[in-house]
C-alpha cells in the first residue's frame, strides 16, 4: 500500500461526500489507471482504555454562546486502535470501476422482466468473467484474505466442491476499516456458482436462503463475543449488484450506510427476498418488476436503460420536463 500511495499521481477528484467523509481520487500509478478512496474513520467506542474525550489533543475554539462552546481539534491516532482514515487503492483500475466511483446523475429504473431479458441479462452475461470476479475465487478457493475470514463452512463436504452448495464463507467486507463495530460490515461469499444475482433466485432456493440467514445471524454475533445480537445485523443483498456471484451484505444496524448503501432503491432485506419467493410464482425473481437507482455513468444506462425509461414515462402519462427558462424569461 505505501509503494502504492507513493507512486500515485493525482489526475482529479472522482467524488467527494461530506457526509459519509469519503473522497475518491482518480490518477495514475506507473502510467496505469487507479483509485485511490480516502474514508474518515469513526471513533473506537469499544476501546475502554481511551475515551474520545482523552483523545484530544489540542484545540482551537470556534465560538462559545451561553452554555454552547465549539472548537476543532487535534485527536491523538495510533495505527491499531484509532486510525484516522480507511485507504482504498483499486491498480489497475478498468474503466468500469472508474465510472462507477465517479460522481453521476442518478434516475429511478423499472426493470420490468421483459426489459432484463432484452437488455440487462445479455449484459449481466458479459459481466461475470473469471477477470471481473477473480477476487471471489480467490477467496472462495485460494486463500485469499484467509486470515481475516469470520466463518468457513463447507456445508458437510471436507473441502469445496461437489456437495458444497450450501457451503458460504463470512469476511470483513473491503468497505470496513475492521475497528469500530458500530460501522462493522462483512460479506457473505456462497461457494454455489449458479446464482449471480437476485434475479436469478427461484421459489426453490427458498429454504437455502433460510439456512443461510439463520447461520449467519447464530455465527456472527458469536464471532464477535455477542456485543451485537442477531437482531442488530441488517442483512441484505443489492439489486443491481457491482459483482454477478451472488453474496449478501451484513451491516451492524446502526451502521447508517456508505452513500446508497443501503438506501431504497439499491438493498433488499434478505428477510423480504425470501417472502417473496414464497409468494412468486416458478419463475421468481425473473417474474418480478425490480425497481432500482442508476447512475448515468452504469454502461446499462446507454444500452437501453435511458430509452426504456423515457418511454416507461410516457406511457405512464408523466408530463415531459419543461424546458429550462433562463432568468429574464422566467421573470
Ligand atoms: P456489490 O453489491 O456487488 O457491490 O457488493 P457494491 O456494494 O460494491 O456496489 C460487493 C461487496 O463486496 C461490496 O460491499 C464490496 O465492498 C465487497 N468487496 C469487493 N471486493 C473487490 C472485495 C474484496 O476484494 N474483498 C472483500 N473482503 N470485499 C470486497
């Protein structure tokens, strides 16, 4: 990572949230695209040997009014305990990954099952490439991130492979800086290869995804000495996911979510998946209208997505937008 940094040359700003304190940096790394994302880390509640308080180290008052006083301040931050950001570096970076940190316009999709067929799943087919998903299988059969892994389970077979379809692994997910609970988020990975999304879930995939969200909530507040319980974990995947094998996201409940992380429009309760899929007929999730947020930059939305929108509204009846007055018009 510090070879990394230090030969990073900076190109331009991709996005910048003042809310979630995340930047992500677009440059180049000997001559080759990368991403570079800066995240303020949360305070280490947990750690009782050091209130936030005492962290403080210096402080420059703003203003104080009756019984309110503000400053700024310089907070003591030691690399195990309280780092000061998360550092992310995506090298080489592929433009996929570029358009997908930068900032965009965003629209509310229908993909009704007609339009997956015709433009998404075609799409989806290119998408899942050994290449794009390389960092699952080398987490799912070669070690990778091993030392990190919360909860391996090969579902009866000695090693993956033939019988290990119920088989899933539990990591901290790379959105995680690994210190604060409060922010805790890890990534179930399953071993079965057949589903990519949820689109491709089935009434019969129903008891499997039961299985799955009961071990899931035993084993991860036992993982970390109960100090978050089963019904403190929001557990739920995205539609459309970045990576078509499926997996689902396990997020402290109080976590409030990184951007549209877990916004409507973008996460599904697992909870609700698999009502649903007691409620939909052979076909599923393939049956069903999923409606979702895309940004303008998604390679989706020029092959197809824009178009089906607009027509999408003018068959609903929705006005056109008007054209934009300038000022003089308008008054
Ligand atoms: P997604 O819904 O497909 O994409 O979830 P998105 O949430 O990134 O849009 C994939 C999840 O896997 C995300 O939460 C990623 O942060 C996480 N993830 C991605 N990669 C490349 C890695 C990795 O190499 N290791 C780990 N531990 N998590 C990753």
């Amino acid at each position: 990572m510090d070879s990394l940094l230090s030969r990073f040359e900076f190109v331009r700003v991709l996005d910048s949230n003042p809310q979630t304190k995340v930047v992500s940096l677009y440059g180049h790394v000997d001559d080759q695209p990368a991403i570079v994302t800066l995240e303020k880390t949360h305070f280490n509640t947990e750690d009782a040997s050091c209130s936030c308080v005492s962290a403080v180290q210096e402080t420059r008052e703003i203003a104080a009014n009756d019984i309110y006083h503000w400053a700024v301040a310089l907070l003591k931050q030691d690399i195990l305990h309280h780092p000061a950001a998360k550092v992310n570096v995506i090298w080489p970076a592929t433009p996929v990954h570029v358009r997908k940190y930068e900032q965009q316009a965003l629209h509310l999709v229908r993909e009704t099952p007609e339009l997956y067929q015709r433009v998404v799943a075609p799409w989806v087919a290119e998408q899942a490439t050994p290449a794009r998903l390389r960092w699952v299988h080398n987490i799912l059969y070669e070690g990778a991130e091993q030392e990190r892994v919360v909860y391996r389970d090969f579902a009866g077979s000695a090693a993956p492979g033939a019988g290990s379809d119920d088989g899933f692994v539990v990591l901290p997910d790379m959105k995680w800086d690994g210190v604060s609970l409060d922010a805790l988020y890890l990534v179930a990975l399953v071993y079965r290869d057949d589903v990519r999304s949820l689109r491709d879930l089935r009434p019969h995939h129903r008891d499997w995804l039961i299985g799955l969200n009961n071990r899931i909530r035993a084993v991860v507040p036992a993982c970390y000495n109960y100090a978050l319980h089963a019904d403190e974990l929001r557990i739920f995947v995205h539609y459309p996911p970045s990576y078509y094998h499926f997996h689902i996201h396990v997020v402290n409940i109080r976590h409030p979510g990184l951007g549209d992380g877990i916004a409507a429009g973008r996460a599904v309760l697992l909870e609700d998946v698999i009502e649903s899929l007691g409620l939909l007929g052979e076909g599923g999730y393939l049956e069903r209208t999923l409606t979702y947020v895309i940004g303008e930059n998604h390679e989706l939305w020029s092959r197809g997505l824009q178009d089906a929108v607009a027509r999408q509204l003018e068959k609903d009846g929705i006005p056109k937008r008007p054209p934009v007055l300038n000022r003089e018009e308008s008054s």
